[in-house]
C-alpha cells in the first residue's frame, strides 16, 4: 500500500511539466510532508534485488543515474499517458526513489496515471547495502535462482 498525492484537486495538482528541476523540488516536499528523508538516490531495476521482503541495493549506484532519472522523466512527459514518481525504499537515511513510466494506455489505465503522481510506501521496506563486486554477484544469483523478486520486479 502507497500513500500518493492522489492529484490532492485539480489545482493541487502536481504539474507535469518539462523542467525536471522544478518537479523534483515538489517531489521532495511532498516526501518531506511524508516524513521522508529528501536525500534522493535514483534507482532502477538493475541497482535492486530481492528475496522477500529483504531488499539489496548495489552501492554505490550507477553515477550516470540521475541522468537516467531525467531522461526517464522527460519521455513520460512526451508520452503523454502520466508518470509516477516513487520512494522506493530507505537506505542509510535516503530515499531510493524511482520514475514509473507506462508502457501503453493499457498501463496508465491499471496505473490510473492521468499526469503526474508522487508515491511513498506506507511501510517502507529499509533496504541493506551491497557492495559492487562479488558479494552482490552472489545476492542477485541467490535471489533470482529462488525466485522471490517480487518487489524488485516492480521496477523498471
């Protein structure tokens, strides 16, 4: 279950707009009244693995990541169909966050996507650190041969 800014009426409406800035300073005050941390790290399905409820982020993630975040960003809005903006989980007090993007109308539709949406878990998973290298080689074989990536799965 998430809490989302649920389009808080039409003129509170967070406004899905070219500049990624300026949606990134609500999207951090709109976590901020949710009591998260606004420190952000963007992350992507390569960067997680799961078993479980037991969340692995690889650290130090990918630099060229926000540069994927904005990217990401910038084809939601050319798309037309709503993105989500989301707090993923918490690591060492910042918030992994993450851009949904529908693929088709059928997505936006089971998303109920209509412009932009921010997103926090009601009960964050806190995830643990994994260092690049063979100990998160090890996590993400272990995880994927039983099968249980089921959270990790909702990224994209």
């Amino acid at each position: 279950m998430a809490r989302q800014n649920e389009n808080e009426g039409i003129s509170g409406l967070p406004e899905m707009t070219d500049d990624f800035d300026t949606v990134l300073v609500e999207f951090r005050a709109f976590i901020a009244r949710e009591g998260f941390p606004t420190d952000i790290v963007w992350i992507f399905r390569e960067d997680v693995t799961s078993r479980k409820r037991r969340v692995a982020i690889r650290w130090p993630v990918p630099t060229e990541n926000e540069r994927v975040a904005r990217e990401r960003y910038s084809i939601g809005v050319r798309g037309g169909m709503g993105l989500r903006m989301e707090v993923f989980c918490l690591l060492v007090q910042k918030s992994c966050c993450t851009i949904w993007v529908p693929r088709d109308e059928i997505d936006a539709s089971f998303a109920m996507l209509f412009g932009l949406k921010f997103s926090v878990p009601t009960l964050p998973i806190v995830a643990r650190l994994a260092q690049r290298g063979c100990l998160w080689k090890a996590i993400c074989w272990w995880d994927r041969r039983s099968k249980m990536d089921w959270v990790a799965d909702r990224l994209q």
